[in-house]
C-alpha cells in the first residue's frame, strides 16, 4: 500500500494524469439561479449561460467519505485550494477529523495549474514508498517554491467575485488592455498589463526564464479557461528553451467552479524548479 492522495476539484489535473497517479479528486459545487449543482455535472459553456453564479467547496461529510475511501495503513494526504479562496481547506479538516485512521490536511496556498504540481509531487512522493510525513514533506517543497501566472480576457469575473477593485476592471475595459495577475500568498496579484495577448504570453514566459534554477528538474503546467491553443503554444514555447525534457510538463483546463471566477479566455503558466 502507499499513503493515497485525494484533491478537490479547484485542482486543473487532467483525468489521465487523475487516473494514472490514483488520486482522488473531491468535487467542488456550483448555484445557479438557487439550484446547487456539482462542478462536474455541467459543462463550461452552461455555466456561463448564467449571469450570477456561486461557488462552494465540498462538504465535511464528502470529505470524510473519500477519506474512508482511500484509508490505507499509510495513510491519507489530502491537498486543497488555498483556505483564503475557499472553506475547503475547513471542511476537509472538519472531515479528516471524523474519520478513524491518519490523515494530514495540508492548504497548497494556491489553485489550478500550481494545486495540480503540487497534487503531482505528493502522489510521486506516495508511488516512491514514502511515508506520510515524507509525502507531506514533498507536497511543502513544492507549494514553497511554485509559481502562477496568467492572462485574462478581462478583469469582470474577478472584480464581480471580489478579487480585484471595480476600477481595475474598468481600466481595463476602458484601455482594452490584455490584464495579466501572479497567484501567490493565498490570493491574485494584478501585475502590469499587457497591451497584447502575444506581449502577455512572452511576458509569463520571461517570468518562468528568469525564475531558472540552475541543475533543477522543471515542473510546468499550462493553464486555460476555454483558451486550449493559448496554452498549447505557451508550453511549446516553455519546452522549447530547456536543455532537458520538463520532468513534469501538461496542458490543465480550469473547471467550472474557476472558470465562474476568472471567466473564459484566460491562459496562464504554473511552474517550480525541483533542485
């Protein structure tokens, strides 16, 4: 047995990679028009048919039930989106809690692309033998040194979500500027605008050349709300000026529970160097 690694939804994890590493992915909920509805029940497109949309994450006891799920003699680890974006992190302590067994809670501090990287050295750190704390211990290593970065259409979602102040959305607007934000600390940093969608892609490639660690092993993801050719040119780019294949390298498409906040268009990088 290895210690099992369970995510929510926030996570872009493709479903090969899901699937490939056995990790569990706790699903997160979306209202719409008073109607609560699982984040993977709808597609992309009806979700944003509706102009006022809400989110949640997952229940204690849904949390509690995939842990009983996976509880092995080693152990449950479980991942979340960062506690300042969501109670997720909240209810799956509250879950972990009620469960007889040992499980570690641990708050990535981030979200998509970047949640993903560290879900995937966890399980890594899992498939290798290690023991919980070790597992944990890998998970740390890289939350402490990822990175995301992106670009959206527009800053509307965000400023209706609360993230970003109503008059960057409407500078945006008024200049038609290509915005572009860092997710760090639990929550987006606006970051100079782009004049451009091919300005804001070099920019976030530069960002991800200037981060280079010398001898260390690249973990990149490219990210994207309804935007698949943005981020299959920004990972070509990516791979394209290292020495050595990434160790870890995917196109992640948000799901519908992000996309409701940063609405579509959005493409972005995620990204940590393993020494």
């Amino acid at each position: 047995m290895t210690v099992s690694i369970i995510t929510d939804s926030a996570a872009a994890l493709p479903a090969e990679l899901v699937e490939r590493h056995g990790i569990t992915v706790v699903p997160m909920w979306l209202t719409l028009a008073g109607d609560n509805v699982r984040d993977d029940k709808l597609s992309i497109d009806e979700v944003l048919r509706y102009d006022e949309v809400s989110t949640s994450g997952p229940s204690p006891g849904e949390f509690a039930d995939a842990i009983s799920s996976r509880m092995s003699d080693d152990g449950v680890l479980v991942l979340t989106i960062a506690a300042t974006m969501s109670s997720t992190f909240g209810a799956a302590q509250t879950g972990a809690a009620s469960v007889d067994g040992t499980v570690a809670v641990l708050d990535t501090s981030t979200a998509a692309g970047a949640q993903a990287l560290v879900v995937l050295a966890a399980a890594r750190a899992a498939e290798q033998g290690g023991s919980l704390p070790q597992v944990e211990a890998a998970a740390a290593k890289a939350i402490d040194g990822v990175r995301l970065v992106a670009m959206v259409s527009d800053l509307d979602h965000l400023v209706r979500s609360g993230r970003v102040p109503e008059i960057a959305g409407w500078a945006g607007r008024r200049l038609g500027i290509r915005p572009l934000f860092e997710f760090r600390d639990g929550k987006p940093h606006r970051l100079r605008p782009a004049f451009s969608v091919d300005a804001a892609k070099d920019r976030m490639v530069a960002m991800l050349r200037r981060s280079r660690v010398g001898g260390a092993r690249l973990h990149v993801a490219a990210l994207h709300a309804q935007a698949p050719e943005e981020a299959r040119e920004l990972l070509s780019r990516v791979e394209a000026e290292q020495d050595q294949t990434p160790a870890t390298s995917f196109v992640g498409q948000f799901g519908t529970v992000m996309i409701a906040h940063t609405g579509p268009g959005l493409a972005g990088l995620a990204w940590w160097w393993e020494s």
